[in-house]
C-alpha cells in the first residue's frame, strides 16, 4: 500500500455559461500548468466537491449571478479563494464583491493577470 502525503490538488474552476469562455479559459490555465474543472451552471458547482483550489466565476449566470453563486457556497462552508470576471462591472456590484471579499477581474482578460492572480491565491494558501 502507498501512502502518499501530498496536498489535495489544488483546482481552478471555471464557472461560465458560455462554452466557447470556459474552453478558452481552461485552456489557458491548463498551459500555465493549472488543473482546470469548467461549470455551466450555478447548480453544477453546487453539487460539486470543491475541496481545495480557487474559483473563476462569470458574474452574468442564468438563475444565481456570479456573487450570490459564492455566498451560497459561503453559507455552505465552502470557502475558496474567487475571482469574479466581468464586463464593466456597475458600482453596486463592486461593493457587493469588496463586501464579500471576491476580487474583479474585468473582461476582456488581458495578458496574465489572470493566471498571475490565481497564482497568487495559490501561494497565499500554501499549496505552491
């Protein structure tokens, strides 16, 4: 039997409702080395496991938009570190993500401030 004591792979998913964004998007991650689990749906995170990684979530889902998605699985006791992407975000919806202690990331998803942000929660959390 082997016994190994590696941490939970750390994931990023990927929670958007168009396709052709959740391929592109793992795509790039998966070339920067990152494992990727992509979404289409609020229900879908929710019946997942989300053990370990950080999340990347559209703020424009049908059925619960991108915030009220991460303080459902708040109030879960899922606590991940998130990223919330977005076309110019209105003013309310920045203080809802401030409040909430998600970070934007505005579309379109120039260079890697993507990448490097989730790089960044990963060595704030210990797994790199």
């Amino acid at each position: 039997m082997i016994v190994s004591n590696a941490a939970p792979a750390f994931v990023v998913h990927v929670v958007d409702d168009d396709p052709a964004v959740c391929s592109s998007l793992k795509f790039a991650l998966e070339v920067d080395g990152f494992s990727v689990r992509t979404y289409a749906r609020s229900e879908d995170v929710l019946a997942a496991d989300l053990s370990g990684g950080c999340m990347i979530v559209d703020y424009n889902l049908p059925g619960l938009n991108g915030l009220d998605l991460l303080r459902e699985l708040d109030r879960r006791q899922v606590h991940l570190p998130a990223f919330l992407i977005t076309s110019n975000p209105a003013q309310h919806v920045r203080h809802r993500a401030t409040a909430q202690g998600v970070a934007i990331i505005e579309k379109p998803l120039l260079g890697n401030q993507l990448s490097e942000a989730v790089r960044d929660s990963f060595v704030r959390s210990g797994h790199c």
